[in-house]
C-alpha cells in the first residue's frame, strides 16, 4: 500500500505564474488534508477536503488559492498568480475517517523566483 | 484556541544520551497527539501517536507519554544516534477536530 504521493516534489515558478500541487491520497482513503510550511515556521492547517467536496478551508488565503478532490484523481491545490511569500513546503496528509491518524506525503516545496 | 509549545527549541548532545523532547498544549480535549520526525528539506515521518485513553506508547528506542490532564507530553529518546538527527514535532487535533495543531519543533544534533 504506497503512502500519501504528492508531486512534483520541488516546484519552481516565476511571480505571475499559476502553481499546481498535486496529492495521491492513500488507497482506501478519502479525507484528505493540505498544510503548509513556512521557511521557519511550523505547519498550518490550510484546507480539508473529501472526495468532491471541500469541508473546510479556513485556513486557505481567500485570494489565489483554491483546491479541489475530484470524483477520480488526485487532490489539487492550485495557487494562481503566485508571489514570493507562497514560496513554502506544502504538505498532504490522508485518512480513511475524520479523526482517524492522518499520514502524511513527503511535500512539495514550491520556490517563486 | 489549541496552542502548542516544544521545548527546548534545539538541542545538540553527544551519542549515546538519553533525550527527553517537551510539549505543551494548551486544550487538553484531544483524541490523540502525534510526534513526527522531519528531516531538512524532507517530509514527516509519523514515529508514535497516542490515543486519549493511553498514557505511553513505544516504538524501539522511543518512549512518548501523555498526561492530558497537564496537556502535556514528552518524547523520550533512548542511546541517541547521530542518525537521530532531526526536528521532532509533536501535533494534537484542535477541540476534537481533524485540523492538527503543529509545534515549531525542536531542533536535535546527535554529535558522533
């Protein structure tokens, strides 16, 4: 059973451009969760989401950002326009219930240059 | 609001001591705590999480305990390694949630 795959696992982009993050929840799971890591800070909880529908995305910024977990594929985080404070690792975690152990990716570090 | 705190916020010793790793937590309605292991430019690891009925949980040379009434737990290294190397976070659910609240972590250099 292959754990959370998220990719790619480094992202480059120029200010402007749109970054797209992409999570592969573990099989049998269909909670999934996306936080991100701030050079020096700890993780924060962004958004939360089962499979069509976003449960909660009050820790997401309210401009540029959006995610989606569609009926087939992987979870999406999608930062349009980005700028040089989105550089950050962002993280995947899933789990088969709501408050069940939640299992982390590896991340993607996204760099805006 | 759930708050969390590790200390020490980093800590270098020498191989082969015993570590002792603090959070703090400011809710103490949780369901579990989880403490992870992060290598530089690297994911989380899950090492131990503890359930709100359990006081400790072991895995090889790692002991973590849970005093949920104190909102507190300690991550207790044993013969620490130089592979040992790296931040060790710990994370409680915000009030029974699913959102997992993150300490900054601390920070450890086993020196061989």
């Amino acid at each position: 059973n292959a754990g959370v795959m998220q990719n790619p696992r480094h992202l480059v982009r120029r200010r402007g451009q749109e970054a797209r993050l992409r999570c592969s929840p573990m099989k049998g799971h269909s909670h999934v969760y996306w936080y991100r890591q701030l050079p020096e800070e700890g993780l924060k909880f962004m958004v939360y989401l089962q499979k069509e529908n976003i449960i909660d995305e009050s820790g997401m910024p309210k401009e540029r950002f959006s995610a989606e977990f569609p009926k087939e594929g992987p979870s999406i985080l999608r930062i349009q326009q980005v700028v040089r404070g989105d550089s950050a690792a962002y993280f995947c975690a899933s789990s088969p219930e709501a408050n069940t152990e939640a299992f982390f990716g590896q991340g993607t570090r996204l760099t805006v240059v | 609001k759930q708050e969390v705190t590790q200390i020490p916020a980093a800590l270098s010793v020498p191989e082969g001591e015993n570590l002792v790793l603090n959070c703090s937590f400011t809710d103490s309605a949780i369901y579990n705590l989880q403490w992870f292991r992060q290598d530089p430019g690297k994911g989380l690891t899950s090492l131990l999480l503890i359930q709100s009925s359990q006081r400790e949980q072991t895995s090889g040379r790692l002991n973590a305990s849970l005093d949920k009434s104190s909102g507190r737990s300690t991550l207790y290294i044993a013969a620490s390694q130089p592979g040992d190397s790296a931040t060790y976070l710990c994370a409680v659910p915000e009030g029974g949630t699913y959102k997992y609240i993150f300490g900054t972590g601390t920070r450890l250099k086993v020196l061989a």
